[in-house]
C-alpha cells in the first residue's frame, strides 16, 4: 500500500545511503548474484531471465535477513538457477526488447562515427536512454513478481511496475538518471561491474520500490543497532 506522503524528486537522494548499506549488508549475495548474472549472460538471449531471477533472489534474501544471513553459496546458486528456469518465457520478451534496443544503439553509434551527423548522435542517445528504460523496468517487474503470491503474467507485472513508477514521477526519473551513471561506470570498470553490477542495480529497485510504496527499507536494516551505537 502506498505511503501517504508524496515522493518526491529530492527524496531519492536520501534513499542513497540506505541502498549503499543494503549493498555493503548484502555484499556477498549481492556478489554472488552479480558474478552469476554476469556468466549466464553471455548468451544474450538469457539476459531477461537472469535479470529477473537476480531481482526475485536478492529480495527474498532482503525480506528474510535473519534467516538468510547464513546461506551457503551453494544454496544460493541452486536458488539463482532455480529462478531463472522459474522465470525463462518471462524474461524472453525483456531479452528480445533489449537485444533491439542495443542493436539500434550501436546501428546509430557506427553511423555516427563515420559520419558525425547530429541526427545519428540523437538516435545513439535514444537507442541508450531506451535500452535503460527496459532494463529497469525488467528490474522493476521482477521485484513486483517477487513480492505477490499470485499468478501474473508478465504483461501483468510490467503493467503493474509501471504505474509504481506513476505515483512518483520525479523520484523515478532521478532513479533513471542514477541507475544510468551506475551502469556507465561498472561499464567503464568492468572488474567492479561483474561483482556489483547485476546485484547493486536489484537492490536499488528494493530501496526505490520501498520508498515509493511504503516508509522506505528501514525495515530491513539493523536500525536497533544503529541507535545503540550512536547511543
């Protein structure tokens, strides 16, 4: 259920700190995942369903911290795999979406190149702000089929994702902005991309999802711990 405050563009920047902590808390999920994410996307077709599968095992481990505190990493790839069989038709459709938009990317990059045209540099920039678009609200539709019991369609949940994203425009725009810079720069430092990328873009849905539906991810800190340290 919704909170009743508005969300607005400036209160993305507070959800900052509690995304970074959830990283550092979740750090070795997060960089399994991420690791899994970045080795079963080589085949690009299976980038949908990869997606969806880090999105789904990251917020279950988030929902339930004490209990998954301990999780093995064997245990973690059984969870991953299974996710991702659990999730392949409905991924196929954010991987072919995808798959178009680099294609057209990178069609416009090399026109540009040769030519230097202004209206190919557009299209680059469109092909790319396009491509971020689908990538995060694959992200966006896997934490929404992680959160419900029901049976959703794909159609369903992206529908779903994107009328969260209609409650608070401004907030979801700067998340667009953020979630852009985050993937230019584990693009740029590939190293740090293949144990962060996949992993910290998930948990930065959790925080914006949270925060745009109900009173943040505080709830999923150690806030009692927090306060008797500042004690």
């Amino acid at each position: 259920m919704a909170s009743q405050d508005p969300v607005t563009a400036l209160d993305f920047f507070g959800s900052i700190k509690p995304w970074g902590r959830l990283v550092y808390d979740q750090i070795i999920i997060v960089s399994v995942v991420s690791l899994l994410g970045a080795l079963f996307m080589f085949p690009v077709l299976t980038i949908g369903p990869v997606c969806l599968a880090a999105v789904i095992t990251i917020s279950r481990s988030v929902h339930h911290r004490t209990e998954m505190d301990s999780i093995s990493d064997r245990k973690l790839t059984r969870m991953f795999l299974s996710e991702i069989r659990a999730n392949f038709r409905r991924g196929l459709l954010f991987s072919g979406l995808i798959i178009l938009s680099l294609t057209v990317t990178v069609v416009y990059f090399t026109l540009a190149i040769a030519s230097d045209s202004f209206v190919f540099w557009v299209g680059t920039a469109f092909g790319f702000y396009t491509f971020l678009a689908i990538v995060l609200l694959m992200f966006r539709t896997g934490y929404v089929l992680s959160r419900t019991t029901d049976d959703l369609t794909i159609i369903d949940a992206i529908l779903e994702g994107a009328a969260v994203a209609k409650h608070a425009p401004g907030y979801s725009a700067i998340q667009y902005l953020f979630s852009g810079l985050v993937l230019i720069i584990m693009a740029v430092l590939p190293i740090f991309g293949m144990v962060l990328l996949v992993g910290s873009l998930a948990v930065l849905e959790i925080t914006a999802y949270e925060t745009i539906e109900n009173d943040g991810v505080g709830t999923f800190l150690d806030v009692e711990s927090d306060v008797e340290t500042d004690e």
